[in-house]
C-alpha cells in the first residue's frame, strides 16, 4: 500500500514539472509568434518623413533596406539583331577571375 502512494505521488509531482514546462513553451511560442508577426510588417517607419531626408540620407535608407552585393549592378542594352531592349546585370569585377561568374552571374556584355 505504502508503495502505490509513493508511486502516485511521485507521478503527480511528475505532473506538476510537465504543467510547468508545458506553460513554460506556451509562453515561448506565443513570444515567437509576436516576433515572427513584427519580422512580416513592412518597416515603414525608417522611411517616414523621408522628403525631409537629404539626398545621402535617402541613399543610406535604401542600401539598408536594399541590401546585396554593392560591386554588381543592372546596365541597359539594346540588341543590335533584334532591336530589343532590356537590362542585365554587369559586375564591376568583371575583368577579374571567379569573382563575378563564381556566383552564377551572367556578365557577357550585351549584343
């Protein structure tokens, strides 16, 4: 008899460590999904009141909010054959080896 009281308070004390972590979780996952909610809205607020940002303040909200590689950029073309015209992306290193076709870039120049 002594045993099964034993047995039975050592599984309700069991009980009570799982309710604690189990809340303990619940906590957590409700802070993750209030940081995963903030993460999805847009940031808005670092460009709020930009017509009053200077020319260099603008450039420096749209490389944070834009950020990736400063050495590649976008140059326009117009194919010679076809009269076509677009934009493909040129790397500034494109004279040096591996820099610019390491990443899988395309920079053959234009037609």
């Amino acid at each position: 008899m002594a045993d099964m009281e034993q047995e039975k308070d050592d599984l309700l004390h069991r009980l009570s460590v799982l309710d604690a972590e189990r809340r303990s979780i619940v906590v957590r996952l409700q802070e993750l999904d209030r940081l995963q909610k903030e993460q999805a809205q847009p940031h808005t607020e670092t460009v709020r009141g930009s017509e009053h940002f200077s020319p260099a303040e603008k450039i420096s909200v749209f490389r944070r909010l834009f950020r990736g590689r400063h050495d590649v950029y976008p140059r326009h073309f117009e194919s010679r054959k076809t009269g076509k015209s677009g934009y493909q992306p040129v790397c500034t290193n494109e004279w040096r080896r591996r820099i610019c076709n390491s990443s899988g870039l395309n920079v053959s120049s234009a037609e």
